[in-house]
C-alpha cells in the first residue's frame, strides 16, 4: 500500500482500485488531503479457505471453531479495520 500511495502522492498514476477493507485497514494513508475517494463500488464479495485433498477433513472443524469463536474473529476484524468516514464534497453509501 505504501508504493500505491506514494504513487498516487508523487501523481505516477491517476487513480486506483481499492477494496475496502484494505482502505480501512490503512486508514492512515489516505488522511491526505491530495488523496480523495471519488467513488465506491458497490461489489458483494466473500473471502474463504479453499481446502483439496485431505484438507476437506478439516473443513467440519473450521467451521465449528468459527462458529465458537464468532465474537473473537469479530474483535479482530474490528480492531484491525477502521471505518471510512464520508467527505462532505462526495457522499455515497457502502453495503458491508
């Protein structure tokens, strides 16, 4: 993220695409005022674990200790992220 802003700063490029969530979790880069959200995207995605072979044997307890540990996974996700707050220039909504 660091080389993507310091292309942007340095104007190499003019925009780039960017989920979320990497936004949220780098918050600190784009407090720039050079830099400027001028649009979200409205995409519907999920992540997982892509699990062959004898990993599918595992897939019954990741799924339990998921569910066990729904709050924990919760907490770090919410620590490690931090939430984009609108500009009063542009406005739009997000679907988390």
């Amino acid at each position: 993220m660091e080389e993507v802003y310091r292309a942007l700063v340095d104007r190499q490029v003019r925009g780039v695409l960017i989920d979320t969530y990497t936004v949220g979790s780098r918050r600190d880069l784009f407090n720039n005022t050079q830099i400027r959200i001028d649009k979200v995207l409205d995409y519907s995605t999920a992540y997982g674990v892509v699990l062959a072979g004898e990993g599918n044997k595992l897939q019954q307890c990741f799924n339990d200790y998921l569910q066990g540990q729904r709050s924990i996974v919760s907490h770090v996700i919410a620590s490690n992220v931090q939430t984009i707050k609108v500009s009063e220039v542009y406005s739009w909504s997000i679907k988390l």
